[in-house]
C-alpha cells in the first residue's frame, strides 16, 4: 500500500469512528449530551472534508506519477 492509501483508509476509519460516537451521544439525555455530539458532528464534518482532500490529492497523484 502507499502512503496516499493508508492516509485515506485512516481518515475514512477515524470518520466512521467520529460518527459512531456522535451517534451515540445523540441518544444520551442532559445538555452535555447533546453538546459533545454537537462537537463529535463538527469534527466529523472537519474530517470528511479532510479524508476528500486526501482522496483526491491520491487520485491527482497516481494519475501524473503513474500508478
């Protein structure tokens, strides 16, 4: 596996992981709950964004150096 592969196989697990945490503070009540899944969503949000960055910057990469 190359580099790119692994950054993107990490960033994909690391957004699973977030959205399954966010998920389940949704379903916990009081208003810290629901203050951490906000958070946990944020930062979902931030490393989907990061995890397509990537994916894309891998696909520009392997198309010009070859694959």
């Amino acid at each position: 596996m190359e580099l790119f592969d692994i950054l993107v196989f990490a960033s994909v697990l690391a957004v699973a992981v977030t959205l399954a945490l966010g998920l389940r503070q949704l379903y916990k009540d009081g208003p810290e709950a629901r203050s951490r899944s906000n958070k946990l969503m944020r930062l979902r949000v931030a490393l989907q964004a990061l995890a397509v960055i990537l994916l894309v910057t891998g696909l520009w990469w392997k198309s010009t150096h070859g694959a």
